[in-house]
C-alpha cells in the first residue's frame, strides 16, 4: 500500500522524459493531505478550556479523534457533556477553527511530506502546488502557516501556486478541484499528479476529459467521502517516504556526495564501481613502517599490520586513473609533507583534491601549506566546537571562522545530528562559508540532508535502495547488515 510513492516517482520519470521542456508541477490538497487536521480539532477543544476555565478536553489525545474536521460534534457527541455544553463548544468551534490564531498554532503535517513538497522543488523545471477547498479568505494565514512548516526543510510556497475555494455558491468542493486543475494548466504548467484525501475530488478530476497524464493519489487519512468514489486508476497510500520516490539520478548536481572511509578492500571496491565521485581516506603513519596507510583509527588504541592495511600512494594512482575525486583525512600532522610529495609524484588534478583535518591535528600553519601547494584544493575542518558560539555569540564566532579562512580553509563540516542544523546552515551562507554535512547514518538522513543544500554530504552510502553497500570506515556509524557477492580483488 505504502508504494504509492515509489510509483510516483516512475510516474514523474516518465512525464520527465516525454515532455522534456515543460514545467511538471504536482499539486497538493492541504487539509488532510499535507496537513493532520486531527490537531486542529484537538487545538480548538482545548482553547475552548483555556478560554472558558474549564477541564472538559484534558484527557482528550490525538489518538481519539478519529473523525473528518467537519464532524467534530461526531467526538463530541460520545463524550460524557451535558447538551448545552456541547452546543456550546460546538459553536465555539466552527467560529474559531478557522481563525489566524488557530491556522497557525495547530496546524502539524502528516511526517514526511515537506520533505516530498522538497525534493519535487529541487527537480530540474519541477514545481508543487496547492488546490484546496479552504476558502479565499484564509490565504494568507494558510501560507503564513504552511511556510513556517516548510523553514526546516527550506521549503517555499508561493501566492500565485495556491488555488483556493472562491466560495461561489455553484462550486462544490470536487467542482473546485477541477477548476484548480485548470488554473495551473492556464498559467503553462503540465500537472502530473493530484494528492488528496477525498475520494470524490479525484473522482471529479478523473473526469476531466485532458486527465490521462494526472496520476490521482489518494492520501488514505481521514475523510468524508465514499472511498467507492476512488477513481479505478488512483493509487492510495498513507506514507510520504522519501526513499521510495527519490531516485540517485535526481540528486541535486550542485551538492557534492562524499563516499566515507574507503579504507579497506571491500569498501574501496563499491565505491569505485559507484557513480559517486568523491571518496574520503583516512591517511597516518604506520609506527612500524612508517609507510602511509589507510586508519581510521590512532594505532595506539587500534593496532593493525601493515598487511592489513591499504597504502596511500596504491590508492591514490587507483582513483587517479578511474578519474575519481578523493578527499583526504590527515589524522597526523607529520603525515602533511609526505602526502604533499606523493600527490604531486602521481600528477593528479588539484581540483579532485579535498583535505580535511581537526585544528588541533594541522594547525594554522598545517593549513597554509596545504593550500600553498593546491591553492584549487578544498580544505576543510570539522566545526562542532563551535556551534554554542555560533548560536549564542554569531559575530564572534564569525571572527574566529575568517581567521580559519585566512589560513586557506574553504569549506566547514557538522555532524548530521548537530543540534540547530538550520540555523547553522543559514548562519554559513550569509557568511559566505560552504558546509559539508558528515556521519549521515543512511539513506532517509542522508536524503534529508540533501534538501538543505548544503555544498556537500559525507555519507557510508549503506543504501541497499540504491545498490550502494558503503560500509564506512569502522568507526562510529552502525551499519545496516547485507550479503552479496564478495568484492572483486583490486591487485592491478
């Protein structure tokens, strides 16, 4: 049932590649689509006690309200309430529900969906729309609400993408879908899918006689009409899972994908037969060879032969030669020189260079010469020491990243669960700073990820979904468990 997604994403793919040119937009009902008006019912009940002094909802959950919003006497109904009180709080609800106040404090949508609004806004001449039965009169608060809901996941909602309920006496609500659908077809965009939760409305577009493109979504919710009224052809489902409708071949192109810790035969075998282009090793010196190895971790605390281990130089010529891009992490600062002269023995372009090391480990002057030597390089340090600051005291967190700058750092890196996320992102881009966003667990985080554009994402890329089997370097991350085949070995 829970596919749906999976077959809009074929869907959108195959209106993509028929008609190349046009603007594809998919449209949204709001109440019961994108937005859970089970809250909104809830929110008015509990106002009523706030208002009036009483207790009559403390013990009402979200979990008892199973009805449509238009039938909240059904709820009201089975509670034990005198017949005044419920006429009562009945008219106290159909004459607040629809106020400012209330659009914006209890509205709460359904998990997963701004992250599908996103990802269709981040797609090439690709654009989301609203058709609701809401009535005009409530347009800006709707879009005032909406939008705030979107800031996380950097969605926007524009004006002139929202069709509305003009409250024409001859309109019923299925009759102002099918005009919404039309509005958006006048104003030159293709539409190639309706998600609603009311059978009835997609049954009125279904008759639409241009409607064969629409493919007609049933958001299987809360709702009035007959689920008979569901057109043969729609396709129901409850669930806005993002890995189901997003495809690699969509990703954004302007943010960089980082394969991490290719520091063993089997995980440097999948990401060569990958299409991502950036690779992450972790570089030391091994204390018995003194050759330069791929570790993850210090030796002290995890000690491992030479044999064991794959060397920098036989790496770096491999990737080289595939035309791949590799970003390395310098985990000792006596490892600098000798990785500045083994890149420039192998003749590799500096712009498929990428350095990454704690303050620390390299120090001001570990920085300089790295980027004295590949002055096209990224280089780049981990700044999760910084974030309180940032958030408390911004200018003088500011001051102390342009002195990183000046030592050549270009780009900063956070953990995935760095708390305040979106506000660090948007912090870095008014300062001018590209973010990496690294230890992404798996493909839902890293999906998520992705929507808040940062300038690139380090990932295990442990996505069976994908076919990508990334197994990291061992250190932090849990890994998901799956077999294949074993790796083809990489001697040359």
């Amino acid at each position: 049932m829970n596919r749906w997604m999976n077959k809009l994403s074929y869907h959108y793919q195959k209106m993509r590649h028929l008609y190349p040119d046009d603007k594809l937009i998919v449209l949204f009902d709001i109440d019961g689509t994108i937005v859970d008006t089970r809250y909104m019912v809830l929110h008015a009940l509990n106002s009523y006690d706030q208002i009036h002094g009483t207790s009559y909802f403390d013990d009402l959950a979200i979990s008892h309200v199973t009805m449509h919003e238009d039938r909240a006497e059904d709820l009201l109904d089975s509670l034990d309430l005198p017949a005044s009180v419920r006429e009562q709080v009945g008219l106290w609800y159909r004459s607040t529900r629809w106020s400012s106040k209330a659009i914006l404090e209890s509205h709460r949508p359904y998990h997963g969906v701004m992250e599908v609004m996103r990802w269709f806004q981040l797609q090439p001449n690709t654009y989301v729309g609203l058709n609701t039965g809401r009535n005009e009169t409530v347009r800006q608060d709707t879009l005032r609400s909406l939008n705030f809901l979107g800031e996380e996941y950097k969605l926007e909602l524009s004006d002139h993408l929202l069709f509305m309920n003009q409250g024409l006496p001859d309109r019923s609500v299925p009759q102002v879908k099918v005009d919404g659908v039309n509005y958006f077809r006048n104003l030159g965009y293709r539409v190639f899918a309706m998600i609603d939760n009311e059978p009835e409305n997609l049954q009125a577009i279904s008759e639409m006689p241009t409607a064969d493109d629409v493919m007609l979504l049933h958001a299987d919710t809360i709702f009035l009409s007959q689920r008979q009224r569901l057109p043969q052809a729609s396709i129901s489902g409850n669930v806005f899972d993002l890995t189901e409708l997003a495809v690699q071949s969509s990703l954004p192109r302007h943010v960089q994908f980082v394969w991490h810790g290719i520091n063993e035969e089997d995980n440097l075998y999948e990401f060569m037969r990958s299409n991502v282009q950036w690779g992450e090793m972790d570089v030391r010196i091994h204390p018995k060879t003194d050759q330069l190895v791929l570790h993850h971790d210090d030796f002290d605390e995890s000690p491992c032969s030479v044999q064991d281990l794959l060397l920098f130089d036989d790496v770096l010529g491999k990737l080289k030669n595939a035309g791949k891009s590799l970003k390395i992490d310098l985990k000792e600062n006596a490892a600098i020189d000798r990785v500045i002269f083994a890149i420039e023995s192998t003749g590799i372009e500096h712009s498929r260079l990428w350095f990454n090391g704690k303050i620390e480990t390299l120090h001001p002057e570990g920085f300089r010469r790295l980027s004295l030597a590949f002055p096209t390089a990224t280089l780049q340090c981990p700044i999760n020491f910084m974030v309180p600051l940032m958030n408390t005291l911004p200018e003088r967190a500011k001051t102390l990243l342009d002195e990183f700058a000046s030592w050549g750092i270009n780009r900063l890196s956070i953990k995935w669960d760095t708390p305040t996320m979106q506000r660090v992102l948007d912090l870095l881009d008014d300062w001018g700073f590209g973010l990496n966003i690294y230890n992404v667990p798996d493909l839902q985080a890293f999906l998520r990820a992705v929507l808040m554009q940062p300038r690139s994402v380090t990932s295990d890329f442990n996505f069976p979904k994908w076919r990508n089997y990334g197994r990291g370097s061992g250190g932090e991350v849990r890994h998901l468990s799956y077999s294949r085949k074993p790796a083809l070995s990489l001697a040359s």
